[in-house]
C-alpha cells in the first residue's frame, strides 16, 4: 500500500504551495519557508520551471519533504516521480487520473469537492484527499459535512484560505494539512522579498503549533 501523505509530514500542519519561474528560484522560496518553520511545500505545475524546482529543492533542501501539485495527467505523475517529487497532489479527480497516480507508489492526495468525489476515490482505497477549491465548496461547513459520513477520510483543504481563516481549518479532526499560496505571494516572489516570505510561513507555523 501507498505511504501516507500524513505521515510523511513531519513538523507544522502546512503545506505551502511554490509557484517558480526557475529552479533557482523554487530553492529560494524553499528555503525561505523552511526558515520559517515550514516542514513540507507542494511545487505547483504550473511554469515551465515546476519539474526542475523539485528536483533542486530535492537536492537542495534535503530536510524538506518535497512534492508536485497541479498533476493532471499520467505523464504529469510520471515526470514528477522522476524528477523526485516525494507525493502527488492534483486539483480533480478521475478515475484514470487516480490510477496514474497510484501506479507511482508515491504518497498523495488527489483533489475533490464533493460528496461523490470522495465516494470515488475511497472506493480507489483513497483517504487522504485534498479538498478544493475550500472555501468555494463551502469551507469548513462543508468539511464538517462531510466528516460525519466518511469518517475515515481525512482532507488537505487549499483554496482561499490564509492567515485569517487558517486556524479555522486546522481545528477541524478531519484536516491533517492546510495548503494554500498565500505563503508566497506572486509579488513578493518576483520581488525577491525572501525575509517577508519567512515571515508568512513563521505567523503560520505559530496558528499551526498552538
Ligand atoms: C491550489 O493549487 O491548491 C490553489 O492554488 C490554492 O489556492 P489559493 O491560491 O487560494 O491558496
């Protein structure tokens, strides 16, 4: 069976979310976080760069559990095995999709947002989902919802959450990890601002530990 993506997450509850436009750059914004506290981030296929950053961080940050998220396609969990991505997150969910990535062996948790979302990948063997878009999917009322029926599942919510509604989510039995990009803001990235960035994973390295 596949590891845990829970159990692989050894320090705070967080999982922020590197969005990079070159390998050099993803180790900055790597490092940044891990100075902060930051235990785990998810690097976002979403630049051409994405592949690259991960296996640099992997080079680069050997403390740091490091991962792929944004995989939409069997070649997309390929490649990130390959490049060294320790799990796999995706957005969506199918079927297809699903098997990919458990045909990796890698740990993961692949997105939904729905009741018969979760129906499916659990009838994959799947517990550990990531719940998305949260907060347009209804948040943690939704999460609540959902923790009566499946009580076995538990969920990585991303999507619209940040230091003002963390906590609200980390109180919930059934979130083993929040996500989300608000660590390392587009602007600050472009900016070099790496102190600032530090800053954002220590306030929220401090919501996760209390
Ligand atoms: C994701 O990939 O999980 C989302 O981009 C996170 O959403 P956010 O940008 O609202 O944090």
């Amino acid at each position: 069976s596949l590891p845990s993506l829970s159990s692989l997450i050894s320090g705070p509850a967080l999982l922020p979310i590197i969005q990079a436009d070159s390998a050099a750059q993803a180790v900055q914004i790597a490092k940044a976080m891990q100075q902060g506290g930051i235990s785990a981030v998810e690097v976002v296929l979403r630049t051409a760069a994405a592949l690259d950053g991960i296996s640099a961080i992997r080079q680069q940050c050997p403390d740091l559990l490091v991962g792929a998220g944004t995989v939409l396609s069997k070649a997309d969990a390929d490649n990130c095995k390959n490049a060294g991505a320790q799990f796999l997150v995706s957005p969506a969910s199918t079927p297809a999709l699903l098997q990919a990535m458990i045909d990796t062996g890698l740990a993961m948790a692949p997105g939904v947002s729905t009741s018969s979302e979760v129906a499916m990948a659990l009838e994959m063997g799947l517990t550990e989902l990531k719940f998305f878009p949260a907060h347009l999917s209804g948040g943690t009322e939704m999460l609540k919802a959902l923790s009566g029926i499946y009580q076995q599942v538990r969920f990585c919510p991303t999507g619209g959450i940040a230091q003002h509604n963390l906590a609200d989510y980390l109180s919930l039995s059934n979130v083993f990890v929040v996500g989300g990009s608000w660590i390392s803001p587009a602007a600050l990235v472009k900016a070099g601002d790496w102190q600032q960035i530090t800053d954002l994973a220590a306030a929220a390295v401090a919501v996760a530990q209390r």
